[in-house]
C-alpha cells in the first residue's frame, strides 16, 4: 500500500495493466503490437517506480548506510527489473543526490549532507522514516522563515485572482475541518500554502509549492494530523487572506506566523504522544 501513498502514477499504470489483462481475457481476438507494446512499456514504468521506493526509502532510512553499495532489487522473476530499469532508476537517485556512482564501485550512498533535500521525494521518504518528527520540524522551521514573509508581501502583489484562491481555499478547510486527515481538506490546506507562495510575487518562494505540499501531504498520510482542524486555526487562514486583501502586510504577516506556529506545536504533540 506504500506505492499507493508515494508512487500514484506507478499504481495507476499498474492498475491499467492488470484491468487491461482481465479485458483481454474476455476477448477472443489477438493482442495488437501495439497494445503489446504499450502493455511493456507501462510494466516498464512500474518496475521503474517499485524500484525507485525501493532504494530511495532504503537510503533515506538508514537501511543502506553512506558508503554501501545499493543492494540488490529485491523482486523475483517476472517482476525483476531490466538492466534499463535499473540504470535509469540509479540515474534517478543520483540527481537526488542520494548515491555516488563510479566506475567498478557501482552506486554507493551518500551521507545526509548531499541529498537533495528539498526534493518532494526525498521529503516524502524522511516522512516515512524513523526520523519523520527531526524531518517534520524542520519543514516546520522552513515554513516559518519563509510563509509569514510570503503573506506580507502578498497583501503588496496578491492579485484578485489569488485573493479569491485563498478565500475559497479557507472556505473549504472549513467546510472539511471534522475531518482534516482526509483528502478534501489536504487538497484545500494544499491549494492555500501553495497559493500564498505564489502571491508574494517571489520566484522562489513561489518554488517551495512542491516543497509545502509534500510536507502537507506526508503529515496527512502517515497519520500526522488530528482528525479536527483547530478552529482557531482556521480562522487565521480566513483572516490572512482578508488582510491580505486589505493590503495589510504586517498583520498578514503575524496572523501567518501564528498558523505555522500552532502547526508546529500539534507535530510536537502528535510525537510526544507516540512516544508514550
């Protein structure tokens, strides 16, 4: 069921190929080349993705320590990936910055300090690791440096536009606060965050959508939510984007400050409480 969290398009193709396979044994007329073909190549894919959580998470959570060498896939016959597969895939982790490839020595991990760490990928991997809350924390203390300052100078570029995003984006977070581990509600806090970055008008702040989303979406699935929103809470992402509209900055600013502030306040106490 991980694939299903990290990997939707892999489980997607999956899905489409086993559908597929049920179809054709309904059918009495032969399989075309090219749907053949397209079969191949959408196994291809999920291989490639089975295998990328495989090595990722491996790195990611200590598994495969700096300096060892990538074990081997651990998939048995059919379902082994093809040489391509495994090189692509390499070729993947090591723009991540996640293992070192060298002639003779194959690919080897690397230490923390040379991953891409804000990879949505990555994140997602040190979500699922045993060292979700330093992971979780940090993308808190990120969230901090960077949202309060996005929401004040977003009440100087926000556009109509982006005004009415992040009030229907507040709207629906309430709409769906009895349930703020569910999907709905991630699609709007998402939509919100995401929107808020863009506004400011700054390009890189506008860069760290994938980055919050990620953070949004592993809190989500792996449990890391309450199941009801604090309205409190809720109420200050209603109140950010009305000042924002006002084109009061520094209130925007301080109104933000406080929703990454409590977010990082329920992280602490959803560890606390899985440590008793």
């Amino acid at each position: 069921m991980e694939y299903a969290i990290l990997f939707h398009t892999g489980v997607s193709n999956m899905y489409a190929i086993t559908s597929h396979a049920c179809n054709t044994c309904l059918m009495t007329s032969a399989t075309s080349p090219n749907t053949a073909a397209s079969d191949a190549g959408a196994t291809e894919l999920s291989l490639h993705d089975r295998l990328l959580d495989e090595w990722g998470m491996a790195v990611v959570s200590g598994a495969v320590e700096p300096g060892e060498r990538l074990p081997e896939p651990n998939m048995d016959g059919d379902s082994a990936p093809s040489r391509t597969v495994t090189r692509e895939v390499t070729r993947v982790l090591e723009s991540m910055g996640l293992v070192s490839v060298k002639r003779k020595a194959g690919a080897t991990a690397n230490p923390i300090e040379q991953w891409n760490i804000l990879d949505p990928q990555v994140i997602q991997w040190r979500l699922r690791g045993p060292h979700r809350f330093s992971a979780l924390h940090e993308l808190s203390q990120l969230r901090a440096a960077v949202e309060p300052v996005a929401a004040r100078l977003s009440a100087s570029h926000a556009t109509t536009e982006h005004w009415a995003t992040l009030t229907r984006a507040a709207i629906e977070m309430v709409a769906h606060s009895d349930h703020a581990d569910e999907a709905e509600y991630l699609e709007a806090d998402i939509l919100f965050h995401r929107t808020l970055l863009e506004a400011s008008g700054n390009l890189m702040f506008a860069a760290l959508g994938d980055v919050i989303a990620s953070t949004l979406t592993g809190r989500t699935q792996h449990e890391l939510m309450p199941k009801v929103a604090d309205q409190t809470a809720l109420s200050w992402h209603t109140e950010v984007a009305a000042l924002i509209r006002k084109g009061d900055g520094a209130a925007a600013e301080a109104t933000m400050r406080q929703i990454v502030d409590e977010s990082d306040q329920a992280i602490s106490h959803i560890a606390g409480d899985s440590q008793q």
